[in-house]
C-alpha cells in the first residue's frame, strides 16, 4: 500500500538523511571496488585504498 506520508518533504529529507548515514558507515567499514564489464576499478571507497594500496 502507498503510504502519501512518506513523500512529505520532512519525511524525504529525514530518509535522505538515514541513506547518507548508512553510506558513510557503508564506505567506512566495508572495502568496495566498482568495475565496469572488462573488470576495470572504476570506484575504489577508502576502506579499499586502505587495505590493497593504490591502483
């Protein structure tokens, strides 16, 4: 069921908010690397810079 009051704009921003935090904590912790189709790093988030070095 579609619930109006989510799309409220006090209630998108608090979202927006919750998904920011979560992808600071996300970048943080876990080593992430974003490769395109021929396996080439296209994003690497500190956490893998940390851990493999440079690319």
């Amino acid at each position: 069921m579609f619930d109006s009051k989510a799309l409220r704009p006090a209630n998108l921003q608090k979202h927006w908010q919750q998904l920011r935090t979560l992808e600071q904590a996300l970048h943080q912790a876990a080593i992430i690397a974003i490769t395109d189709q021929r396996g080439t790093i296209t994003f690497a988030n500190d956490a893998f810079l940390r851990e493999i070095g440079t690319f």
